[in-house]
C-alpha cells in the first residue's frame, strides 16, 4: 500500500485500533493521514488550518483512556497480517544502515560496514 493516499493508508494500519471507542479510532486514522501528509511536521501544521483536527489531535493525545500500546499493537497486527504471506522479509535495525557485528580482543564491537 502506497502512502502516497494518506487517507488510505492511515486507514488501512489503524481502522482496526481497539481504543475504547470507535470514534477514537477515526480520529486516530484522521490524524495519522493529517501526519503522512505533512511527513516531519508538528501536529499544528499538519492539520492546515483545520481547527477541529487539531483540536480533536490534541484531545486523542490528552485521552487517559488511550495508550501508546493501544496504538502500537493495532498496527503491528496489520503489519503482521501484511507478512503472513510473504516468504521472506528483511529487517534493518538501524534505518538506513545494516549493522555487523565484529569480535575482537574477546569483545563486541558494532562495526556500521555498509548503506542500503
């Protein structure tokens, strides 16, 4: 899935997001499309102008009865049903660079060797 439609996408990872509240979760989804769009913005930017999105943004953030792990597991579960039926997948640790290990004088030492 392309994140080149913010909408679908944001849809797509957490429609499914177990926060208590089905509106919570369009808000979520709201929010993250408003962030996709504006990648490496603040929330205020992000939501152009529109002062209900930012001020329902700001209100999903201030939830007590909403988590980070809320969050997260939702959309681990869709990246693990995205993966289920994939053979093989490679995961960086480090974005950007794939991290090798080197033993040397009995100790570990990370050695950054090549870039994706």
């Amino acid at each position: 899935m392309s994140i080149f439609n913010a909408e679908q996408w944001a849809k797509s990872h957490l429609q499914h997001a177990k926060l208590g509240d089905v509106r919570r979760a369009d808000r979520l989804v709201s929010t993250l499309a408003n962030m996709a769009r504006s990648s490496g913005k603040s929330i205020a930017p992000s939501c152009r102008g529109n002062e209900a999105e930012l001020e329902g943004a700001y209100r999903l953030i201030r939830n007590d009865n909403i988590s980070p792990d809320m969050i997260r597991v939702a959309g681990f579960q869709h990246t693990a049903n995205e993966a289920a039926s994939v053979a093989e997948i490679l995961a960086l640790i480090i974005p950007m660079m794939l991290m090798k290990k080197k033993v040397a004088s009995g100790r570990m030492r990370h050695i950054f060797a090549e870039s994706v």
